[in-house]
C-alpha cells in the first residue's frame, strides 16, 4: 500500500509539473505588462468630470461603478452593488454593497461612500461639487439635483435611492463609467486637481500621467473580484494611425484601436497579429448651432442633408467597416425607427432650398473638425476637408477649424461653434442614452431647443412598459428627422489590432476597455 501511495503521489506531481507548463492555464496567466496604442490623451481622470472616450478608456481601470456591463455586452451585472430592489412604482431603488471592496487608499467602499459621490455630483451647492461642470450627470439625470430626490443610508452597506419620478432606463445609467465611486477622502485632500490625483476602487491603480504621451497603471493585489493578471497596463498617447500602426508592427505596443481601414488586410495577412472589430454603437455627425445664422432656418439644415454623399463617405474613409446613417439611433439600439426615410444626397435639391431659404449664392462659415481620431471617424482632417467640397458643389464655403482636443471638447461644450463634426458612443444601449444627451433641449450642444421632443423624451423616460417607449422613441426620432438638427453621417465599427499573444480581450460597444482578465501568454 505504502508503494501504491507513494506512485499515486508520484503520478500526481509530474502531472501537477506538466500542467503548470501549459500556456494558458491559471498559474502562468499572472505578469507582465500591456502596452496600448490610442488615438488621443485622456482629458480628466475624475470620470464625472469627463466626456471624452480617452478619459474613460483610464477611468474604467482605476474606478468601479455600482453595476456594470458584462464584458462585451450592456447587459446589466452586479459590481459594487451584489444585489438590488426596485419598489412597484419604479420610485425607490435599494442597493446591498459588497463588504469586501476597498479604495485605493484603503478606505471602505461602504453606503456612506456612495452617498457621499452622489452628493457632490447631485447638489450643486455641495462643498466638492467643482472640478469640472459635471456633463454627464445632467445629461443622464435631468438636471441638478434632477430625477435623484433623496440617497439614504440605511446601514454601513445598504444604500436607498428615492426618485423623483420613474425612470426606465435607472439600472442601466448606473452603469455608466461616468458614475465610478471616487475615494472622499482623496476628493477632499485633492479639490479641483483630484482629477489629476483619481483614488477609486477597480482593479488597477493609478501611477503616472505623462502628459500627451502615457498613463501608467499598476494591479491593485486586494481587488475584490480577483487581482488582475497583468502587472501594469502603459496607455499611450499615438495620434497618427499609420505611426500606431507601425509600432505595433515593431512590438513597441501590444495593441491599437481606431485602425485605419486600409490596413486592415494586411493585419490580417499578418501571422504575429490578430483582428478584432467592436460591436457598433455609435452615430459621427455634423452639427449646426440655432444660434448661428442661418442654421436657424431648417431649410439650410435640410439642404446640407441633400449636399453630403454618405457613402462615398464611407468608401473612401471606412472601406465596409461602416453604414449611412440616417438617425443619430444606430440600428443596433432597440426602437431604431427603421420606417424614416433618408434625405438623399441630391446636390441640385440642396441648391433649391438655399435658394427658398434666401441663399441662392451660398454663404460663408466656420466648420470645426477634430483634432484626435475616434472610433466613428478614423480621419476627421481629410473627412472635414471632404465635407468642404461636397457643400462647395452647392456654392457654400466652409472655413475649417480645429484646436488641441481639450480645448476643441471646451467649445463644443461652451456652444461656440457654428458647425461641427463629432460624434456619440453609446453608453449603455439604451436610446435615451442617445436622444436625450444629444438633443434634448437642456442638453444639446447646438442649441437646439424643441419643447415638442422635450415632452416625447422625458416621456418615455419615465415610462415602464417597453412598447409604449418604444413608440415613444419612434415619435422623437420623426420630429429630429424633420426638424434636421445635424446631418448623421454614419455608424461605424472599430477594429482593434492585437499581437497573438494578447488573450482575454474582449472588445466592448461602449468603447471602455477591459483590462482585468487580459493576459499576455509566453511573457
């Protein structure tokens, strides 16, 4: 018996050796370093006070939201919050923490905690609501204080939100990355420069902010949901495609996204990387501010619609890795009114509107176009200047603009562009995420104002049943079709480029990346 055992023992132990030796299983998944190519540096690392894709790209890393998204998806999982209540009317929602989550800095992510975040971002008048002019919370909660009326904490891990009103789409805003809970204390100790200092409680920490070229993170070790496998992760900072490009070619970085569609065969023929493409979520467009004359006259609006040929658009910029849009409402989100009809591009119907609208010789403005790459629009530069020649055919001249990224999101948000050329990524597949924050009168950043919309949107808001919001959403999508606020140009898909020996990754609609469960095999 006493041989048998010791053989048994024997057997298990070569076979525990060889095992240990497999790429790919648990034991050899820990270590090392991912390096990741992006358009554009970050703007703010205290998520609320961004809005920008390269902020949250960071912010997803250091900071944990009450709910998340399953990696891949916006289905709604538990995060901070194991579990939760909704009463009958829709009015009071109750959260059970997990007890075993910490900041940064080693403080508990308790009910107090929550609390204290939803304050500063809700209450104006709040000592730590500075820093930045909170975008997102307005934009998602009607305002300040908005929808949220009370947060209470009924004990050390049990937080109680009362509502104002229903509001259908709660759950799924709460995921948003905008929301992630922010250590109090490094708020207080930091004030307006916190967004430089970000403490939350995901599952990396930050280090380094290298202006204009990288961020640095490490592995926070006591994650409540498991250390991450990588030791660090290096944002860096690449805004030309082609020079992304040839890094990853050289290993200088393990992986890129905004690929520049002409190269993606030859990823593709390459045996060291591999080729992902994100789910589309997304609407690029171009805007024209009310305030500016003549974009008041709908008229003008339309005939810009008509001046623009969509899909030469595409051909030329986006190969197959996009499709016309019609609506700032991808087809990917429930309650697409696929029914609307496109104005088609027809340079001679645009000229007859110029013309009834008192413009039979043009006119003259400024476009603004961005400076950074982005998932909708790969080449906004050569894009704009392509914009510039369809509206010159109709006899309008377009002087373009830019400025560093930053400053060009200040004057968006600030309203002092006549025109131009952005766009949206959804944030939790739901269409109130895109109508509401883009067009919504107490949103909009071209000052477009439709008290009709308003009343359809905040009606489907705050209605439960999912068929009466979607006719809801179809009618709202008739009055900004009509009305022509922006031309929506199109919907795109964003391929990522990976070395081989990135696993795990798993490309997200939303466009924040996942880094917890990326391992990089043969280190």
């Amino acid at each position: 018996m006493r041989n048998c055992n010791f053989k048994a023992i024997l057997l298990i132990m070569v076979l525990m050796t060889v095992l240990i030796s497999i790429p790919g299983l648990a034991q050899d998944k820990y270590g090392g370093t991912l390096v990741f190519g992006r358009g554009g540096d970050s703007v703010n690392l205290d998520p609320i006070n961004a809005t920008d894709g390269e902020s949250f790209k960071v912010t997803l890393q250091v900071y944990d939201t009450l709910v998340q998204h399953k990696p891949g998806t916006t289905e709604v999982i538990p995060a901070l919050a194991r579990k939760w209540d909704v009463s009958d009317d829709g009015k009071t929602w109750t959260f059970y923490l997990r007890e075993d989550a910490y900041f940064h800095d080693g403080n508990p992510v308790n009910a107090e905690a929550v609390k204290w975040n939803f304050d500063r971002w809700r209450l104006e008048d709040n000592p730590y609501h500075k820093g930045g002019s909170f975008a997102y919370y307005p934009y998602i909660f009607q305002g300040f204080p908005g929808v949220i009326k009370e947060v209470n904490v009924v004990d050390d891990y049990t937080v109680k939100f009362i509502l104002n009103e229903p509001q259908a789409p709660f759950l799924r805003n709460l995921a948003i990355v905008a929301f992630g809970i922010a250590s109090p204390e490094a708020v207080e100790k930091w004030g307006e420069d916190y967004f430089k200092h970000p403490v939350g409680s995901g599952p990396f920490k930050f280090v380094e902010w290298r202006k204009d070229d990288r961020i640095i993170l490490e592995a926070n070790e006591d994650y409540w949901n498991g250390r991450p496998y990588l030791d660090k992760v290096i944002l860096r900072s690449i805004p030309d495609s082609s020079a992304r490009y040839m890094e990853l070619q050289a290993g200088a970085i393990d992986m890129m996204n905004q690929v520049n569609p002409e190269n993606v065969k030859s990823i593709q023929d390459n045996e060291e990387l591999k080729l992902l493409i994100r789910p589309s979520m997304n609407v690029a467009y171009l805007a024209m501010n009310f305030a500016f004359e003549p974009f008041d006259n709908v008229k003008i609006r339309r005939a810009f619609s008509h001046a623009i040929n969509k899909q030469e658009l595409i051909d030329a910029f986006y190969v197959d890795l996009a499709e016309p849009a019609k609506l700032p409402l991808p087809p990917s989100v429930w309650a697409y009114n696929d029914k609307i009809k496109d104005y088609e591009y027809n340079p001679e119907k645009a000229k007859e509107l110029l013309a009834e609208a008192g413009y039979p010789d043009g006119f003259e403005f400024d476009l603004y176009y961005m400076p950074v790459p982005r998932p909708y629009m790969p080449k906004p530069k050569l894009i704009a200047q392509t914009l510039q020649y369809y509206l010159s055919q109709v006899g309008i001249k377009a002087n373009l603009v830019t400025y560093d990224w930053s400053t060009y999101l200040d004057k968006l948000s600030n309203k002092e562009a006549e025109t131009f050329i952005i766009g949206w990524i959804g944030d939790n597949g739901d269409p109130d995420n895109f109508l509401f924050p883009l067009l919504d009168k107490t949103n909009s950043e071209n000052n477009y104002k439709s008290e009709e919309l308003h009343k359809v949107l905040v009606a489907a808001q705050t209605e439960l049943n999912t068929e009466k919001r979607k006719e809801l959403y179809y009618k709202a999508q008739e009055i900004i079709h009509e009305d022509a606020p922006f031309v929506p140009l199109v919907h795109s898909t964003d391929p990522l480029a990976l070395k081989n020996k990135v696993m795990n990754y798993i490309p997200n609609p939303t466009i924040t990346e996942t880094f917890h469960k990326v391992w990089l095999q043969n280190k």
